[in-house]
C-alpha cells in the first residue's frame, strides 16, 4: 500500500530466529497482562491496601499498554524495528524488576505502569519484524507462530501465577520476567534482523494525544465496568470521551498528510475486511476470556488454579489448528480458512450457552476444543491476508493499526458481556446468566461471517507490487 522501498524487503534467513525470539518476547507480556489477577488477594494483605486500589496494579497496566500502542508505528519506521524492539523489551524487563522491589502499592502500580509501556509495544513490533522478515509468500506461516503467545498467555497465566503465588512470594510473578527478559535481550541483540528505520516523518503529536487518550478512556471504562458490573457516570463518561476521541483522530487522520496511523488502508476491501474480522474476534475472544473464568469459578465453584487448568483445551485446539492452517494460507486458501474456523468457533460457543450448573466435564472440554481450532483458523489467517496488500515499508503503521482495530473490538466485547451478564445476574440464576450472556459472542460470530465472505475467493502469495504514491491504497481486488 506504500511505494516500493529498496532498504526493505523480506528477510528470509533471518525468520526461524525472528520468529523464535519474538514469540518468546510476546508471550512474557501476554501472560503478564493475566498472571497478577490471581494474586491481587495476597498483594492486598502483603502491601497493606484496599482491594480496589490493588486492582490498579492491572488497571494501570492495561492502560500503559493502550497508551503506547498507537506509538509503535512510527517508531518502527522513524528508529528501526530491531532497535524499538530491544528498548521495549529492556523497559519490560526493568518495569518488572522495579515491580519486584515495590514497597507500596502506589509503587507498585507506577513501576507496572513503567512495565506495561515497555510492554504494550512488545506485540505489534514483534509482529511488524515478522511480517518483513517473512515476505507474502510466507506470512501465514509467520502470524501462525505469533499467534501463539495471543492464545496460550491468558489461559496459561492463572496457572503460573496460581503455582507462583502459592509457593513463593508475590514477588515471583515478576522476577520471573527478568532472567527470561535478559536472554530474550541477548538473542535479540545477536540474531534479530529489522528493517534499519531512518523514514523522516515527524511524530503526528496530535494524532497521538486523540488516539492514545481515546484508547486510554476506553479500557479505562471496561475496567471499571468489568469491576462494578453495571453502568454508571463513572463508566459511561470515560467510554463516551473515549469515543469522541476516536472520532476526532479519524478526521484528523483522514486530512493529514503523514497520520500517526494512515486509515486509507481501510480503503482497500481486503485490508478493511480483515480488520472488521480482527475487531470482530477481539470482542468475541477477549470478552470470552471474561466471560469463561467466570463461568467456571461462579457456576461451578473452581479455584482460579483449577480454571486456568481447565482453559488448556481451548490453547491444545488453537495450537493444533495454527500449525495447519499457516500453510494453508500461504497457498493462497485464507478465505476458505477463515470461513471454516467461524462455524467451529460458533459451534463451540453454543454449547456454553446451553451449558447449566450440572453440565458435565465432557461436554464444555470438547466445546473449548473445538472453540480452540475455530480460533486457530481465524486470528492469523486474517492478519495474515490483510498484510499481503501492505507494502513492506506500510508493514509497521498497518501493525499498528491492525492491534488497536482489535483491541478497541475487545475492549467493546468486554464491556457488553459485562453488562449483560451482569443484568442477568439480576433477573435469573447464575446457571441461566452465563447461558442467555454467551449468546452475545456467539451472535458476533455469526456476524464476522459478513466481512469473511467479502475477501478475495482466492489470494495468491505474490508480492505487492510497488504503488506509485507513498501511503496509496491498493484497488480492492475481488
């Protein structure tokens, strides 16, 4: 979608390293983002703190992250992706030393703060060295082996962090971090491969005060929607605000002629079709990781312990299902992928919703199974087709607008299920809540069937051909 660049170009001896060392950088912030929320109890008696102001550990955290996120773009294309990679990576590392060492909550939550900047950056330029690294001839198999720290992290966090916080101190659940951060860093230094960076464009600062403070609003309101379960003034607000702000930055975006993110690339069909299916999933997938904890520790009494154990089939099913499916892609099979991943993502989801008090084991671990591979054939290969209509030198930007499309989409799943389910709370048993809320994500799914269908029949993994303006979109191809 950009013109050609001769600096930048697929990397292909480097993507077995890039791959590696990326997937081992991501995962240490996905689990991070959940390890801490079975210990917010033992954080409270050891830090001498009320409840809701350790809950800031996590709600500052979230924030950091929906801060920097719209950074990353830029700084990839301004510093080079090897270089931003290697800051965030140390800024994560060190955050979580610093957390470590905190002697209050209010330190603790200024050095998670500290850890989720470094953090929130990790995943989209992980993924942004990939992409360029791999080329379009192999992107299905790349964004494959990204996706799984986005699958595995939110199930596997609870469990290490249950095993952490119940034979050691809090502490561990942060200095786990550092010796795995400090190797990440070495490899990092020694073997990563990126695009050497040196684009000219000045940071579009008011572009990223309307972006970064919209986002920022918004998982500000789902944290606090997802704490009180109701709507109120205190999280109607910052969601209203954080709206407007979005609005704002898309007409800013639109007339400016270097945007921090360039929307144009939602002109073209393919690239728009996939965002709505990444924005689509993130409220199906992100909501779900609400709504499945709590189902199974309010429905049937598990231990946070026992419900990360019990989520394992859903990370088994997407596992299985990434390392078909990346190949698939890349013989230029992405449609037929994602239209077979929704219809056993739905499948999975309908059991839940039929699934009461006295459901057995059986039945709600092989719908999280089969959930597992629907989610497997679907993140990827739609991130994957929507980055072979970017030009390597776009790679970045698009990264960075692809992550926010989805977390904004999780951020708006969350806080329906939030309600909803809280409202059913009110009006039925807890049984019956859980089944009448999981219709939501199920509909949602039902609903990503309509930008699936509108993806080209059949992509083939050519390169994008140079455009002659720098920032065009491509023509949308049927």
């Amino acid at each position: 979608m950009t013109g050609s660049n001769p600096q930048v170009g697929p990397q292909r001896g480097g993507l077995a390293a890039t791959a590696a060392i990326v997937v081992a950088g991501a995962i240490l912030t996905v689990l991070d983002a959940t390890i801490v929320s079975v210990a917010i109890g033992a954080l409270a008696r050891d830090l001498a703190a009320p409840l809701p102001a350790v809950q800031w550990v996590m709600t500052g955290y979230a924030l950091a992250l929906a801060a920097v996120i719209p950074l990353t773009g830029w700084a990839a294309g301004r510093f080079g992706g090897k270089r931003v990679w290697i800051a965030s990576l140390a800024l994560f590392t060190a955050g979580s030393l610093l957390c470590a060492l905190a002697w209050s909550a209010p330190s603790l939550i200024a050095f998670r703060v500290v850890q989720g900047l470094g953090g929130g950056m990790v995943a989209p330029v992980g993924m942004t060295l990939v992409a360029q690294a791999a080329g379009p001839r192999r992107m299905g198999r790349a964004m494959s082996l990204v996706g799984v720290p986005m699958m595995l992290g939110p199930m596997l966090g609870p469990v290490l962090g249950g095993l952490l916080v119940s034979a050691a101190a809090w502490q561990w659940i942060f200095l786990v971090n550092v010796p795995a951060g400090l190797v990440t860093l070495l490899l990092s230094w020694r073997l990563l491969q990126g695009a050497p960076g040196g684009r000219s464009d000045r940071l579009d600062v008011p572009g990223l005060l309307l972006l970064s403070s919209g986002l920022v609003a918004i998982v500000y309101a789902v944290s606090r929607l997802a704490g009180d379960g109701a709507l109120s003034l205190g999280t109607l607000a910052p969601a209203l605000s954080g709206a407007v702000l979005l609005a704002l930055f898309a007409v800013h975006a639109l007339r400016a002629g270097r945007p921090l993110l360039d929307l144009r690339h939602l002109a073209d069909r393919t690239f728009a079709s996939a965002a709505a299916i990444q924005a689509l999933l993130g409220a199906v997938l992100q909501g779900s990781m609400l709504l499945l904890p709590l189902y199974y520790q309010l429905v049937h009494h598990e231990s946070a312990l026992d419900t990360g154990l019990l989520l394992v089939p859903q990370g088994a099913g997407a596992a299985l299902a990434l390392a078909v499916s990346g190949r698939l892609v890349d013989r230029g099979l992405g449609k037929p992928i994602i239209l077979t991943g929704l219809p056993l993502l739905a499948a999975g989801l309908l059991v839940y919703t039929q699934a009461g008090a006295t459901a057995g084991a059986l039945p709600v671990t092989a719908a999280l199974l089969v959930m597992g591979l629907g989610t497997g054939c679907l993140m990827a290969p739609a991130m994957s087709m929507a980055y072979r209509r970017v030009d390597q030198a776009a790679i970045p930007r698009a990264t960075a607008l692809l992550n926010i499309t989805q977390r904004v989409g999780g951020a708006i799943g969350t806080a329906l299920y939030a309600v909803v389910l809280q409202h059913n709370l009110d009006t039925t048993g807890v049984a019956a809540a859980f089944g009448r809320t999981f219709w939501w994500p199920l509909g949602l799914t039902a609903l990503a069937v309509l930008p699936a269908l509108l993806l080209p029949r059949h992509q083939a993994p050519d390169p994008a051909p140079a455009q002659p303006h720098d920032n065009a979109p491509k023509p949308a191809n049927a």
